[in-house]
C-alpha cells in the first residue's frame, strides 16, 4: 500500500509542476527566443540527429527490418529535411 501511496505522491508532484511551469515562463505567447548562438547550437545538433537517424535507417534497411518502400520514403523524408536544415545553418554562417 505505502509503494501506491509514493507513487501517487510523485504523479501529484509531476502534475504540479506541469501546471504551475507556465506561469512562471516568460510571456511571449509560448514563444522561446534563442540567441543567434542558440539557434545554431539546435541547428547543429538537429543535423547530427538527423544524420544519426540516416545512419539508423541504412542499418535497418540492410538487415531487412525496414521495406525497400518505407525505406524510399524514409530516405527521401530525412534527406530533405537534412538539406533544410543545412540550409539555414548556412544562413547563421556555420559549418
């Protein structure tokens, strides 16, 4: 009974805090600014998510886990969402 009574106990502490978190953030509308340094910081690391999951995807496709179809459409997807990505880091002037 005690291990129901901490296990509610901390669901009621994450509710809490989900619920009192927007009231102390900045109001812009759920807005998040970033700096210029910020941004760049996220665009990098997008592309390195994104690339790892390229990587995944050639992985899954050669062990046949992945159809030659899903694998297309997948490939196709995170291609062009890498060249977006590369594309506005080029615009932030990094690498």
């Amino acid at each position: 009974m005690s291990m129901w009574i901490v296990a509610a106990a901390a669901l009621s502490g994450v509710l809490a805090y989900l619920f009192v978190k927007p009231l102390f953030e900045p109001a812009l509308g759920g807005v998040v600014v970033l700096s210029e340094q910020d941004s760049l910081r996220s665009l990098l690391d997008t592309k390195e998510r994104l690339l790892r999951s390229l990587k995944d995807l050639e992985l899954d496709h050669s062990t046949g886990k992945v159809s030659d179809e899903d694998y297309q459409g997948a490939r196709r997807d995170l291609s062009l969402e890498v060249g977006r990505v590369l594309s506005e880091i080029q615009s932030h002037g990094g690498r």
